[in-house]
C-alpha cells in the first residue's frame, strides 16, 4: 500500500497514520496544513521510519495536491483533513466551507485526474476513502441508532459542511466512477486529542484543578469510540470497502457528557486521590446553540460485511486515555501553555 492520508497530524489522522506506518507496513505520505489542531509530535514515534514522509500543503492548494499525487502514486487515499470542532464553527464558519467543501472537491479532482492515468489493476484496485462524522445526521430521539440509510439532517456550521462533502464524495463516485468509500464515525476519544474537546478539556482541567464545564444539564448523549479502533476500523475499509458504499464504525458506548465526566473524575480520585474529589470542579453552564441531543451508531454493516470490531469499552478505553495524559505532559502542555487554554469556545454575541 502507498497512501496519502490527508490530515495526517491530527488526532484521529495521527492514529490512523501511526497504525498504517507501525502496524501495516505501508508506505504513507502524510499531508496536513498544521492548523491549529495539527500537531507534528503526534507523529513523534515515526519521525524516523523509512516508510513515512511528511508534507505541509492546504488540500485546498490544487496545484500542491496534484504534484503530491503525480510524486507519490498512490494505490489509496484516506481522506482526514477537517476543520472539526463545532463550537469553533458557530463563530468561524467560513474556514470550515473552505476545508471541509473546498478543500474536499480540491481533493476529488485531484484524485479522478490521477485515477484517470492509471491503467489495469492500479486503476481496478485504487480507493479514495472519505471520513465523515454521525454529526450529519443531526440528532436523535431516545431511542434508535444511525444507519448508512438515515436521512442527513445536519444542525451546526460543522456538520453542514461535513454533509456537504459527504455528498460531494458520493457524487464523484456516481458522476465519474472515482471508487470512493465513505465512512461515518462516532466520537473519538484517545491519546492525542486536542484539548478543546471534552474528554480532554475535563482531564486537564481537573488536572490543574479548574472547573469542568457541562453545556447544560448533561443530559446529551453521545457514542464513544476508540480513536485506536477507528484507525484500525479505516484501514479495514480502505482495503475491503466497496466503492459507493458507506460504512458506519462506532463503539456501541453511548454515554451522557455528565457520565463521561463524572467517570473522569472517578479514575482521577484513584490515580490523584490527593486533589479528590474531582467532582467538586463540575459546572454546568448554558448550553450551545443547535446542541443535537443523541447521536448512536448501528455499525453492523462493518462489524458483518468487514469482520471489524472495537477492540475497547469505554471503561477501557477512557482509563488508558486517563492515563496517558498523565504520563505525556510532554505533548499536551505547549498546547494548553501556547494554544488553548481551555477558554469557552462558540458564544455568539448577543445582539439587540
């Protein structure tokens, strides 16, 4: 395998490129634009490997994009690359149509271009996978679960412009014949997140002994997903996925955003029983606008037709993740010192 993997220096991108490299054995070419979110430290441990190389490029740069894939050759591209957060998206939303539309028709038209050259069994075999979010469609009752066939109803800035290159996906498949393969997870949580988002927001924050912001009153649900299983889940479609289809991959763990931190703070209690209890630092305070109230993956149509699993519980899973922040301060203390110090993100000013 030679894969490009857009994205490659964020949180899940980072998994998925760290898997493919040490795990997988292949060749990969890592393109991110270093954002914000992108960070080169998450790729520390293969800085050195021979089958990995790097390059700064904005997937919105057409030409840069193109001589990547004419330089490279690729059998796959898995396709990250994403502006992600929707609370930066409720007062920035114009760079998340830029990334997110753009950058992803820039991506598409690359790729048919390329795929367009290729002759025989490189051309059979070549794959454009898409990585999408359940955010697109939109929120759901008490009870029932997502499917490849829910109808999108995207309700942020965000999830608008992930459906909207979710559709573009789709549609280069349909129009063109690019063999895409498109994927919707549920929310990652692991080593290397960003600590805008809240499982890491909470751990640090309990760490330095501030206080643990819940929009509302918690009562929001969400299907949690090792970010460890995503990438090895990606890897699954990219190789065995059916072009045109959609694949859905999450954890089967929904969660309440107060259960999760309220876990959080369990686990600290046991590692830190010095600042206990962790708790105390909880507050609820008012909610985000267009705030979906349940997201759930049926992820059968992988866990069948692929034979994947998620290898981890959230009880696992959210204990390893504990416990990695607290042995790498390394990594994630220059972010909260120089980058983001775990401020409110997404209040719209008031008008009138």
């Amino acid at each position: 395998m030679r894969v490009i993997v857009t994205g490659g220096a964020g949180f899940i991108g980072s998994a998925l490129v760290r898997h493919l490299v040490s795990d997988l054995g292949a060749e990969v070419l890592t393109v991110d634009k270093l954002t914000y979110a992108g960070n080169l430290a998450s790729l520390q441990s293969i800085a050195n490997a021979p089958n990995h190389r790097f390059t700064k490029l904005d997937i919105c740069d057409g030409a840069g994009i193109a001589e990547a894939f004419e330089t490279f050759r690729p059998t796959h591209v898995m396709h990250l690359a994403a502006e992600s957060h929707v609370d930066r998206s409720i007062t920035g939303a114009k760079d998340f149509i830029e990334t997110n539309v753009i950058g992803t028709f820039t991506l598409l038209e690359a790729a048919r271009r390329y795929w367009g050259g290729l002759d025989g069994e490189a051309k059979r075999d070549f794959r454009f996978l898409h990585v999408s979010t359940d955010e697109v469609y939109g929120s759901l009752g008490a009870d029932g679960l997502f499917t490849e066939e829910t109808p999108y109803d995207p309700s942020s800035p965000y999830s608008s412009s992930k459906a909207a290159s979710d559709h573009l996906a789709i549609a280069w498949q349909r129009t063109y014949g690019l063999p895409v393969v498109v994927s919707n997870c549920s929310n990652n949580y692991g080593p290397y997140h960003f600590p805008e988002k809240l499982i890491p927001l909470t751990i640090l924050n309990a760490l330095s002994g501030k206080t643990l912001p819940v929009y509302g009153n918690g009562a929001n649900v969400r299907d949690w997903l090792y970010v460890e299983d995503h990438a090895k889940a990606l890897a699954t479609i990219v190789t065995r996925g059916e072009p045109g289809h959609k694949y859905n991959v999450g954890g089967r763990n929904e969660r309440s955003n107060i259960e999760v931190v309220r876990r959080i703070c369990a686990i600290l209690d046991q590692l830190k029983p010095s600042a206990a209890p962790h708790d105390r630092l909880i507050t609820f305070v008012a909610d985000r606008p267009g705030h979906d109230q349940r997201y759930a993956i049926d992820a059968t149509k992988l866990e069948r037709s692929l034979g994947w699993q998620a290898a981890e519980t959230f009880d696992s899973g959210i204990e390893k993740t504990v416990r990695w922040y607290l042995d790498n301060d390394w990594w994630w203390r220059p972010l909260r010192d120089g980058v983001y110090g775990g401020e409110r993100l997404g209040v719209l000013e008031k008008t009138g």
